[in-house]
C-alpha cells in the first residue's frame, strides 16, 4: 500500500504504521494532490479507509447553493458539512482571507464492513488553525 | 484600481492555498 500510494501523483511521502493502521501522506511542496485518487488508491491496494483527515490552508467560499466551500486550489474546493465552526468562518466567505484547518474529508459509515467513498468529498471543519 | 488591488490579493491567496497534510486510518492492513 506504501509504494502504491507513494506512486500517486502530489504524494510526496507516505508513512504507515502497522500498530494502529495510520497512515501519514506527505504532499509534493505545491499542495497539488487529490484526496478523492488517494482514497482510491488506497481501496485499490485492499484495504479499507476506516476515516480521513486532512489540514490544509485555504480560502472559504460559498457556492451557488448558499453553502460554504473550501478551496484549496483554483481547481480544488470541497463542500463544508454545517457545523458551529464553518457557521464562525462564514463571515470570511468572499475576502481574501486565507485559514488553515484541520478536517475531516471522508468517514466509513457505522456498522458497514465496507464502504466505497464517496467521489463527492465533503469536509467537516475539526479545527481551525490559523487565519491570515 | 480597487477592483484590480481586490482581485490581485484574492489571486495571491489561492495561490498560497495548499494541502498540507493527510491522514488516513485504515483497517485490514496486513
């Protein structure tokens, strides 16, 4: 699954623990990596993604739908579940106001033994680092 | 020239704006 994964295009390093099955991605120096292929990949490999965290610096948005977004790239942005923190960071929406959080992308659903992702990855803000 | 200076700051920022970091927990690794 290392090799696999490190094989990916933006990874630029990949460590995996046995002991308690994380694994730590490393991005190329740009940030251009897609979580979704990783996800995948990882599927690939044999092996399920029980959850995935990632943290990351970017912009809020709002999308066309009234929801808020988080761009991590001009090309990249991933929907924001609801909750207490996207509601604090919402005033930040259309500024140039860069945050760094920590979230969660991607969540196995309870009692599946296993689940596909979703192709759609929604973020839940966990944490927010850092404004700018 | 507002509008330039707004669009020039928002450009930078997404510039700036990366993934730093991914973490996955995963089951039946062997």
């Amino acid at each position: 699954m290392k090799q696999h994964l490190g094989r990916q295009s933006g990874v630029q390093n990949v460590e995996v623990s046995l002991l308690d099955g994380k694994v730590d991605i490393t991005p190329k120096e740009d940030g251009r990596i897609d979580p979704a292929q990783l996800l995948k990949a990882t599927y690939d490999s044999g092996v399920t993604v029980a959850e995935m965290d990632i943290t990351a610096r970017g912009k809020i948005m709002k999308e066309a739908s009234g929801g808020l977004a988080f761009q991590v790239a001009p090309n990249q942005s991933f929907a924001c579940m609801p909750n207490d923190l996207s509601k604090s960071s919402e005033s930040l929406s259309g500024t140039p106001a860069t945050v760094t959080v920590r979230g969660q992308l991607f969540k196995k659903p309870a009692g599946k033994k296993k689940a596909q992702p979703a192709s759609q990855l929604q973020l839940t803000i966990l944490q927010i680092q850092k404004r700018e | 020239m507002n509008k330039l200076a707004y669009l020039v700051l928002l450009l930078a920022s997404v510039a700036q704006a990366q993934i730093k970091h991914i973490e996955m927990r995963v089951e039946g690794m062997t």
